[in-house]
C-alpha cells in the first residue's frame, strides 16, 4: 500500500550550515508552485487565539511567503499570540498541481517539541474535524524567518511521495549555535534508541544494538526520511567495527543503511543485535563522527587490587583509578568480587 507521510528536512537554508547542506546532493528536491494563487502562507494567530477559516484567509490576515533558491520563506514575521500554522497546497499525483487542495498544516504529535530551531521540522495536514487553533504551531513571543518546503522523494522504493517540512530562526540570531537535545539510532520499524546530548555536546547512550541496518536520525521517526537522516559519507563507512569512528554527513547516503562487519578476526571489535554497547555521536561543522564500542570486553584493570569498601571503583579505559568519575565521559567500573564493565557517566 502506498502512504504518505508529511514532514521535515534537517538544517535550514539560510545559515553558514544550511547553504552546504542545500548545496550537497540529497534525496529530495524542492517544489516550486507554478501558479501565485499556490504560493504557501504563513497565518499568525489572531488576537483572540482563533484562526480564520480557510474561504477567509487572504493579505489581511497571512502572510505570502516568498520563492527562493532555498524554498519559500516569509522574514520579519512577529509572532507575539503564541503561534502559527501554514496554509499551503496538498500534493496529489492525480490532479494538476493548479487544483490541488490548500489547507493548514501543523506540527504532528510525534514530532520533536518545541520546535527545533535551525533545523526543519515535520508537517502534517490539519483535517476538516480539527480546530485550527488547537494544533497551533507554538512558538515564544519574537519575529522570525519562517521557511516551507514540498519535497518530491527520488528514491524509486518510495516514488511519488511528498513531505511538507518548514524551519525556523530568530530574525535577530539567524545562525543560533543550538542542537536537538536528541539523536536517535532507528531502525526499519521506526523503533527508536534516544542519544540524548551530554554536558560535553556530543550524544551518548548505553544501548543495545538494534538488528542490522539502522540509520542516524534527530526525529525518532526518521528511517525513511531523507530529511533527518545523517548518512555514512561513505557507503564504506556503513559497515561497523567496535571502537572505530565513522564520519556522518547530514542529507548524504541517507538512503544507506548502517551494518555490523562481517569480516572482523577480533571478537572484541565485533558488533552484532543485542550487544550492549555505548554508542556516541559528535555533531561539528565538516566533521560529524559516530562510534559504537561495546560493553563487554575491557582491558587494563583486571590485575589492579584495590579496597572499594564494597563500593565499586572507577578507571579509565587505559586503566588509571579515578576517585571521581566526570560526567560525559566513559569508564570501565571494577567490583569488589572482581569483574568489570563499562560505564557511560551522565
């Protein structure tokens, strides 16, 4: 059966980021409405936290966003009501483009909340039994750039699927240094591993390995999305080693995705479903980076002697005793009876 799912692409257009993300192939292209009358717009809530109704939105009470090289944007938009919603054309492959229908879009349930700043987020319709001003899409009192974007999928195992997604900046900061408080490991069924991010920045969790062929997302429900996805830069880089780092790329090989290897002689470098591992992803300009280390292999530590009082005792992965371990960071923790594991420390 073929679905359609509506919503959103990662990094925004306008900062220092976006435009090289824009500029790097992706699975997805933008669509540009052939006719004014399709133009999206950008409805603010009224005074009185209502909207108006689709048959009465015209210049008075929205905003006509404006078609760029990254997708068409609405500036300066003061938003001091609580909100918005986008009234924009629903895609459909069996009627021209001319007549397809407009209507509100909104942020959907599942979606990351609040709305990430800097990077797209995900759209979906608003329907004819739902009160537009019960979805509104939240945002603190300020003025923004606002960008939407319809994106047509290229890849041939999803043809002719849409996904409406808009991002977001302050008018006043347009390249805010912020990241999602997550990441997600998903896998085919959309069943997601959360990465939250730690004092340090990067995004740590102790997981246990999904099956073979996940990818990296920042919404939980990203695996078919080439909109949220960081790709291997490589398809090389796919293929998984314990402890060895593989570099990400947002928007490229998303359509690629990540494997256990096969071909490894040391058990210790081995990943495979249902390891327990520690797994870590650094987000920095031009050098994004994934590692998976497992849990249940250590060195160095099984020839120290040392009275813990009952307590177990901290050491890094070189084997040097810590009194006390520093958060975001991993440590191989000694029992008194003797055996060992690893430990990320929040």
């Amino acid at each position: 059966m073929k679905y359609r799912i509506f919503i959103a692409l990662a990094f925004i257009a306008c900062g220092a980021a976006a435009c090289a993300a824009a500029e790097t192939p992706n699975d997805s292209i933008n669509i540009a409405y052939t006719s004014p009358d399709m133009t999206p717009r950008v409805v603010v809530r009224g005074d009185d936290g209502t909207f108006p109704s689709l048959s009465a939105i015209d210049s008075s009470n929205s905003v006509v966003m404006t078609l760029t090289n990254n997708g068409y944007v609405a500036r300066g938009v003061d938003i001091n009501t609580g909100g918005f919603l986008f009234y924009a054309p629903f895609p459909s492959d069996s009627k021209p483009q001319e007549q397809w229908e407009k209507l509100y879009f909104t942020l959907p349930d599942w979606a990351e909340h609040p709305v990430l700043m800097r990077y797209l987020n995900p759209l979906f319709r608003v329907f004819n039994s739902q009160n537009p001003s019960d979805v509104c899409i939240e945002m603190p009192q300020g003025t923004y750039d606002i960008y939407f974007f319809t994106r047509k999928q290229q890849e041939d195992v999803v043809a002719d699927q849409y996904y409406e997604l808009f991002s977001i900046v302050n008018s006043n900061d347009p390249e805010p240094s912020d990241h999602p408080e997550e990441l997600y490991i998903v896998d085919q069924y959309n069943s997601a591993i959360r990465l939250p991010r730690s004092v340090s920045g990067e995004y740590r969790g102790e997981v246990v390995l999904p099956a073979d062929g996940f990818k990296i997302c920042y919404q939980s429900m990203g695996f078919y999305i080439p909109a949220f996805i960081f790709g291997p830069k490589t398809t090389a880089d796919s293929s998984l080693k314990s402890g060895d780092e593989c570099l990400l790329t947002y928007g490229w090989n998303t359509y690629q995705p990540f494997t256990y290897a096969t071909d490894v002689a040391e058990e210790s470098k081995r990943l495979e479903p249902g390891v327990k591992a520690i797994a870590t992803v650094t987000l920095q300009p031009g050098d994004d980076r994934f590692t998976i280390e497992r849990t249940d292999y250590v060195t160095g530590v099984e020839d120290v002697s040392v009275d813990t009082g009952g307590a177990p005792q901290y050491y890094t992965l070189s084997g040097i005793p810590v009194s006390s371990p520093a958060e975001g960071s991993v440590y191989i923790r000694r029992y008194p009876d003797g055996h060992t594991d690893k430990v990320f420390k929040f």
